[in-house]
C-alpha cells in the first residue's frame, strides 16, 4: 500500500514538474498557433489568457515598458552580431523616438477613426436623379456597416468564431479606407473600378501634395508653342498680342482709365474685350513697364526659368532667342513654355535686376558660357573663316581692312579668298569673312585669324564675357547670331547623296579583313586556336579594317561637300556618323 502511494505521489510530482516547466516556456508576446492555443486553453483556463487581432496587439503595447524594453535591446546589441545586432539597433532607435517625444506606443493603434469633413467627398445629382459620389464615402460606409454589424454580434453574444471573423471584416474594411489595395486584393466599385482610398488622395502626381499644394494654377500666366526668334535680342521674347492683351488687361484697363479713353473701369473693361485700336497702343506701352518670366518644364535648374523684355508679335505662338534654348534644353519641334507676369514693384525688380537672360549667361554647374552658339549660327561663322582657295580675288593685297571689306562689297572679291590685308604695319594671311567677323569683337581681343568652329566660338564668349561683361557680351552675342543666319543662309549648305562618297580604298580593307578571318577559322578547324582566341582575333581584324577605313575617309573630308562643314564645324554630326555612311557600320 505504502509503495502504490509513494509511485503515485511520485507520477503526480513528475507531471506537476513538466506541467510548471510548459507553464514557463510560454512568455508574454509569444506566436501560438490555433491547435496549441485551444490545447492550453482547455488545461490552464485560469491562469492562461490569449487573444488574436488588433486588441491583443493594444494590450501588449498598453503593458510596455520603454525602460526595460531599450535597457533588454542594449543587452543584445552588446551580445549579438550581424542581423540580429542591426534590428536591435533598430529597435532602440524607435524606442529612443517615443520616449523622447512622450508618445505611448498604444497611441499608434487606432481605436477611433476620424471622418473627413462632407466637402472633400462630396454627393453630386446627376441629370436623371441618379447621384455620383466619392469612393469615400463607399468605404466609409462599408466601415460602419461592419463595425454595427460586429456590436450587433456582440450584444447578442454570438459564437467566438462568428465575432472573430466579423472583426476580421471589419479590418479590411478600415485596412482599405486608408490604403486600398494595400493588403489583399482592393477593393472595387460600381464598374469594377478600385476605390480610391485616403492614401491615394494623397499621393502621386494627382495627390493632394503634387497636384494641389506644389503646383498651382495662377492668375496673369499662359503657355503657348515656342517658335524661333531670329531677329530678337538676346533679352527679348516674341510675345502673341491676343495672349499679351489677356495677361496684361488690368493694367491695360487701368491705363485706359488714366488716358481719358474710358470714364471708369467697367467701360475699360468692355473696350479691352472688344478689342478696340486704342487698346492695342495702350498694350505697346504696357509691356514696356514690366518684363514676363519664361518657364519651361522640366525646371531641372535655375535656368529653367528666366525674365525677358516682351516685343508684340502677331500669330499664336511665343517666340524664344536661339541662344537662351540651351538654358531651358528648348527646341522648336512642338516644345510649350509657360509665361508669367511679375505683379509686384519688388517682384519687377527682381525680375530685371536677376532674372533677365543677359544676366543668366553662364551655367550654374560649371561656369562656363551656357550661350555660346550653336547649329546654324555655328555652320555660318564657320563658312564665313574657312579659306577657298579657288576663289575670286585670291593672293590680292590691301592696304586696310575697310578697302579689303569694300572691294568685297563692289563685288571684285570673294567672302572666302585668300588675301594679304596691311594691319599694324605688317601684312596678314586673311578673308574678308574673318575681318567681318573680327568686326563683332572687342578690340582688346585682337584680331582671330583662325577658321571659327564651335569650340573655338564657345572660347571667344568666354573672353568676350570676362572682358566686357553681361550687356557688353549680349550685344556681341547678338552680333555673332546675325552674322551666322545671314552667311548659313548665304552659304545654301544642303547634303546631296552624291556627298558620301565610298572610298576606292573600301573594297581592298574589307577583302583583306575578310581573308584574315578565313585564316583564323581555318586555324580554329584544325585546332591551332580555341574558340576564345578566334573571337578576340576576329574582333582585333574588324576593329583595325574600321580605324582604317576611318582614316581613309577622314584623308578624303573635304570632298564630302555639306556633310562635311556640318560635322568639322560642330554645327551637327561627327565623322563617326560620316564614317558609318560612307565606309562600314559597326
């Protein structure tokens, strides 16, 4: 008897043993899955309590200690390595956040969902008393349909399993009224369409931060197709009189008013807007009061926006300076740019005094000229310094460059030919092109005796620039564009098929590079060479029969007519390109 006792009390020690050992495996915050919570629910209902969801989360948070919590994350920053190191560091850095702000970490579980005002999700009446709502207000009402329907459960104490599956629904819900689609599949509307929840009114390009907050629509602004204005001055734009008459009406009407032409503002209004000829003349003296800011998009730096003297100009679209496109990286296949009208006397100023294209010449990123000239400009400066040695008039000596220019007027000399001009005493290897061109520059420069390619153009803006400074630097600027139109123009460079001329040299690199390859895949065929060692051959045959061919055609340039004084001036082009239409691709 004794014995059955002592084997029983022992048994009974042993499983109170293992009993106390599981009780204290399971800690606070554990994962349980669903066969193991109800095992332990059943065997320790009173001393053992477990939940799932949101609220389980809120009591955990509510329970926090952020002492302890950072004093148990330094312990393991100190114990541990690697990953496990970095996520404790990370940890401790949340900590550290809400403990220095005073904030709880409960306060990050919403118990209460706050509803946004009727205005900004508006019910609209449609024609046929059909109405069109916000997506909002969808969600908001799946929201408080579920969470009725949930107190409805738990009033009538209905099954756990049902409650917990309606708190479930009632999660998505919330889950997509702030960010639809987040979680499991979005949910859709009327047509299929997805609900676009709080999180979407927010973000993106048509988010309330973009669309509403960065960029506004304003008053006194237009946008139009930009076009080239070849006769502008450097701080001019081409601005549309119809566009130029809406922009500037309040001032037109006010001057009108102030010139006796109406009695008061509303009769100004009313001669504004039926355009009569007065308002036309009183537009020519307004524009002349304040200049308009030219802006186009992308803005990637600050000389994506810059001020311009308005000139009226009939049509619809804005005219721009061939020389500011770089700036705004503007070309004239369908580009728009934005206008705006400074209002403001201080606004005014600024726009005279720092944003006019005269005082925004060089690039912010790297100092150096950002109007130097290009294409055409670049074509016309070159024919005009290039020598012809075929031309009228070659080997003849003048006395001065105003005989040298008016010989050339009179027609007795061509723009190109080869003549000695008397300068300093001394006689100088020139053209009429290159003293027409030297004309533009400040004296102190000295006189260019160079043929004038894009580089050498860029160099001379520089000088020009630190010599004489922004006014000085626009008016020889514009000097320069004039010259480049007019001898481009003068010059009828066209590109004709007959300009790329294959070279007879072609057919004997190719066959020579075609021999070697044979070899080499003979070589391979035998097994001299691996397949790595053909290949690198091969490419070393094809590279060299290239260079060469490159060499030849660069021997024959100066046959090759418009293509090419495009690609050796810069205007357009390279001999790459030359290279592959006359000789091989690749």
């Amino acid at each position: 008897m004794t014995l059955q006792i002592d084997e029983d009390k022992s048994e009974f020690e042993s499983e109170l043993t293992d009993q106390m050992d599981e009780i204290e495996s399971i800690k606070a915050g554990d994962l349980l899955t669903e066969s193991r919570y109800r095992d332990l629910r059943d065997r320790y209902s009173g001393i053992f309590q477990a939940g799932m969801g949101a609220e389980s989360v809120l009591e955990r948070l509510n329970s926090l200690s952020l002492d302890d919590l950072r004093d148990e994350l330094q312990a393991e920053m100190q114990s541990t390595s690697g990953q496990r190191r970095k996520k404790a560091i990370k940890r401790t850095r949340v900590v550290e956040a809400f403990r220095k702000s005073g904030n709880r970490p409960e306060s990050m579980v919403l118990t209460t969902l706050p509803v946004l005002p009727p205005e900004l999700r508006p019910m609209v009446q449609l024609d046929g008393g059909r109405f069109a709502t916000s997506d909002l207000n969808d969600l908001y009402r799946r929201v408080i349909n579920r969470n009725n329907r949930l107190k409805r459960l738990i009033e009538l104490a209905a099954p756990e399993i049902i409650v917990r599956n309606e708190k479930r629904m009632l999660q998505e819900a919330v889950d997509a009224l702030v960010d639809n689609g987040r979680r499991g599949r979005a949910v859709a509307g009327s047509h299929n369409h997805r609900l676009k929840s709080l999180s979407d009114l927010l973000r993106g390009k048509q988010g309330r931060f973009r669309q509403n907050l960065l960029g506004k629509r304003v008053d006194y602004s237009g946008r139009s197709v930009i076009i080239a204005g070849p006769d502008l001055k450097l701080h001019q734009c081409g601005l549309p009189r119809r566009m130029a008459l809406e922009l500037f009406k309040p001032f037109v009407m006010n001057r009108l008013v102030m010139k006796g032409y109406a009695h008061n503002i509303k009769s100004a209004k009313r001669m504004a807007e039926r355009i009569r000829p007065e308002v036309w003349d009183i537009l020519e003296e307004v524009v002349n009061d304040r200049p308009v800011l030219l802006n186009r998009a992308p803005t990637l730096h600050r000389l994506g926006i810059q001020a311009f003297e308005p000139v009226l100009i009939d049509g619809s679209a804005i005219q721009l300076h061939p020389l500011v496109c770089t700036a705004f990286n503007a070309d004239f296949d369908g580009d728009q740019m934005a206008v705006h009208v400074p209002l403001s006397r201080e606004a005014v100023m600024e726009a005279r005094k720092m944003m006019l294209s005269t005082f925004n010449m060089l690039s912010p990123s790297s100092g150096e000229p950002i109007v130097a000239p290009t294409l055409d400009i670049v074509l016309g400066t070159y024919y005009m310094t290039i020598i012809d040695e075929r031309a009228r008039g070659a080997a003849r000596l003048f006395s001065s460059r105003d005989d040298a220019r008016l010989a050339h007027e009179l027609g007795s000399i061509e723009l190109r030919a080869p003549i000695k001009v008397m300068m300093d005493g001394q006689p100088v290897d020139t053209t009429v092109g290159r003293i027409i061109f030297n004309d533009t520059l400040p004296a102190e420069m000295g006189f260019r005796n160079d043929e004038i390619e894009k580089s050498k153009l860029k160099e001379i803006v520089g000088e020009v620039y630190a010599t004489l400074g922004n006014e000085g630097t626009a008016e020889v600027l514009d000097q320069i564009k004039n010259l480049g139109f007019k001898y481009a123009t003068k010059a009828g460079i066209t590109i004709a098929i007959s300009d790329v001329a294959v070279p007879e040299e072609k057919d004997g690199i190719v066959k020579d590079a075609e021999d070697t390859v044979s070899r080499l895949e003979e070589q391979y065929l035998d097994g001299l060479i691996t397949d790595e060692e053909r290949y690198q051959n091969t490419v070393a045959i094809w590279t060299k029969a290239n260079d060469d061919l490159t060499e030849v055609i660069q021997r024959n340039l100066r046959d090759y007519g418009g293509i090419y004084l495009m690609a050796n001036s810069g205007a357009k082009g390279n001999i790459a390109q030359i290279k592959q239409m006359a000789g091989m691709r690749g």
